[in-house]
C-alpha cells in the first residue's frame, strides 16, 4: 500500500494522551505480538509497525481516549478469539495481501470507544469539579475570582446574566470559557455569531434578543456539555437548525444598521441631558452640577459603581433627594432642592451599597456598559 493510501487510512497523527496522566513512560502492547510501545514517544512508529508487520490500521487512532486500555482489551480478546474472526479484511489492487482495519464498524469496537471515551470525559469533569486552585478574572467586570469554576460560573450568571447551564453538565470548562470571551472581545454574539461594530452594540444586542446563553443547536458547543457524551448513538448535527440558521442571518453584521443615534446616548444622572461621548457626559455633570463622578467614586468598586448609579436613577426617577431622600411631588422641586442644599453628592456607602440596587432602575441603561467598560 502506497504512503499516501496510508496517510488517508490514519488520517492526521496529532494524538495526544490526557495531559492529566502521570504514566509517561509506560509502555504498551502491540495487539498481536509481544513488541510494545511507548506511546507517547513512538506513536508513529507503533502505527508503522502495525502497518507493516500485521497489515493492520486502526480507524482514526490519534483520537481515541485511553490508547493503551484499547490496546489491552483487544490483545486480550484476540487470545479467545482468531484476530482474522473479528476484523474485517479488505484487498488492495495488484496485489493478492489483505489488510485489516480496526474501526467502529465493529460493533464491539463502536462500544468500547465510547466506554473509554465517556470515562475519560467523566475524570476530567470530576477534577473541574473539585479543583480549587481555579483562578481567572471575570470576562465583563474583570473581577478576579479563585477557587471553584463553579463559583465563576455562578458568578457570570448571577452579576451578569449569562447562562450557560447547569455547571454539573459541563466539562472542560476553561475551554469553553477561552471560546466565549475570544467572541466577545472580537464583538461576536455567542448565541447567533452576529458581529457588531463595538462592544456596547453587542452588549445591547444580546440583552434586547435574550442572546446571553450559548445557542443549543449549535455543534460547535456539543463538547462541553457531557450528556452529549452518554449515548452512544447520539447522532451530531451536520447543519445547524433552519431557525438557527435564519436567525444568524438576520443578527448577522447588517443587524446593527437600524441602531440609530439615540441607541448610543447617555444620560446624565440629574437631568435630560444625553451624549454619546462618556466623557463629554462627565464634563457636564461636573459643570452643571458639580458632581465629578471620578473623584467621587474613585474610592467604590465596580460593583458599588452600579449600585450608585442604579440608586441615583431611582432616587430621581421617585423625586427623592439622593443625598437625604426628602420627597417631593414634582422634579424640578426635587432638583431645586438638591440645588440650593448642594445635595448633589452622595450620601453614605451603606444607604446604596444594597443588593437592591445592583439591578438598572431602567432596563436600557447605557452609563452602565460604559462602566463596565472603563474598569475592563
């Protein structure tokens, strides 16, 4: 058989064994003679001997989990019974040797790829599960958070209303977390992979569409999730869905057209003004109302940051003073007061740093992604 029938036979030798097993240097067993094999340092020459000296080639070999307890099981299978019994052979052109080929075509074969998979699925799971070491900052407020990724995810959830399912059914997790901010920073929706021109385009978007959750019908995810892995004849989505489909296309780069100005602007936490530019806003607010928001919240958090924006909005939205909380009937009374007391500041950490006020006093509220933004 030519080199290149066998290169197509083998496909690409990129395997690799779990990076998680300390038994570098153990040797395996050819399955049909006494010659073994370390498998990580002589992967390509254990195929070639299988090729060469039985005429055998294992079906996409590089990628099946737990080489060497494969091997073992088949060793030990041929002793019970003939190896020509159980593999199919097939002739080559010109020449009267048969070759053999090892695959999912065998049904006993099908099943114990998939037993040595899910096993190898299910110890990665446990180790996310309860490692503690787990370190990384938050992709949207830049928080840095250590311990369990179960923790992360709650985090992600809970702070920021992303959804990406019960953490019990998730595996390789820093994976999927790689793939999701990689998206965002490149502007792309996680749930329609629609691009956008910036970051607050596709924050907006993907609270107005609900898009905060990865899409299900899309393949690209299958892997994280391990009851994709439980069945055996789960079949995988070749396409995606019509609908999913039909929806990228329309969340697609051309979505962002009908985003007209108003879209953009921010407004001021004391009055009607708006301005696209955040730093024109803070100019005025400092100006107009001698409220600098810089070096008055130089000493909060990000998360008090929100709480304090979220809290003035109410407090103006109710006519009530932010600074004393008097009430009045009218806004112009609530704003002459604040005025004329110099209430325009804020009060003690205490009365806004609630978990109340994390949540926007109105949904679309620009000033928030602009902070979100500033402390990434």
């Amino acid at each position: 058989m030519s080199e290149m029938c066998t290169s197509k036979l083998l496909g690409p030798l990129s395997f690799d064994n779990s990076p998680e097993s300390d038994e570098i240097n153990k040797e395996s067993p050819c399955l049909l003679c006494e010659d073994r094999f370390n498998l990580k340092l002589g992967f390509k020459i254990f195929l070639k001997h299988c090729f060469e000296v039985h005429n055998l080639v294992i079906e996409d070999v590089q990628n099946i989990d737990n080489l060497h307890d494969y091997l073992m099981y088949w060793k030990e299978r041929f002793v019970l019974k003939p190896f020509e019994s159980l593999v199919p052979s097939l002739k080559m052109e010109d020449t009267d040797e048969k070759y053999y080929l090892l695959s999912t075509l065998i049904k006993e074969d099908k099943e114990l790829r998939h037993k040595l998979r899910l096993s190898y699925v299910l110890s990665i799971q446990e180790r996310e599960r309860t490692d503690v070491s787990f370190k990384r900052n938050c992709m949207f407020c830049k928080l840095e958070l250590e311990g369990l990724r179960s923790d992360y995810l709650k985090h992600l959830s809970m702070k920021h209303n992303l959804t990406l399912g019960n953490p019990q059914n998730l595996v390789f997790v820093d994976e999927l977390l790689d793939l999701i901010e990689k998206k965002l920073n490149e502007f792309i929706c996680i749930y329609c992979e629609g691009r956008f021109p910036d970051r607050i385009i596709l924050k907006e978007h993907m609270r107005k569409k609900m898009h905060k959750c990865v899409n299900p019908l899309n393949k690209n995810y299958d892997k994280f999730y391990i009851v994709n892995y439980l069945e055996i004849n789960k079949s995988k989505r070749d396409e995606k869905d019509d609908n999913y489909a039909l929806e990228r296309d329309e969340n697609s780069d051309n979505e962002y057209s009908d985003w007209n100005e108003k879209d953009y602007q921010i407004f001021c936490l004391f009055c009607a003004y708006k301005n696209p530019k955040i730093d024109e806003l803070r100019l005025h607010m400092k100006n107009d109302h001698s409220f600098d928001f810089n070096e008055i919240t130089g000493k909060l958090d990000f998360y008090q940051k929100v709480k304090l924006v979220n809290y003035i909005r109410r407090q103006m939205v109710h006519f009530n003073c932010v600074f004393c909380n008097q009430h009045f009937n009218h806004d112009h009374e609530n704003k002459l007061h604040m005025n004329q007391e110099e209430h325009v500041k804020i009060p003690e950490i205490n009365v806004f740093d609630q978990p109340e006020y994390f949540f926007p006093t109105y949904e679309n509220d620009t000033l928030l992604y602009y902070l979100e933004d500033i402390e990434s």
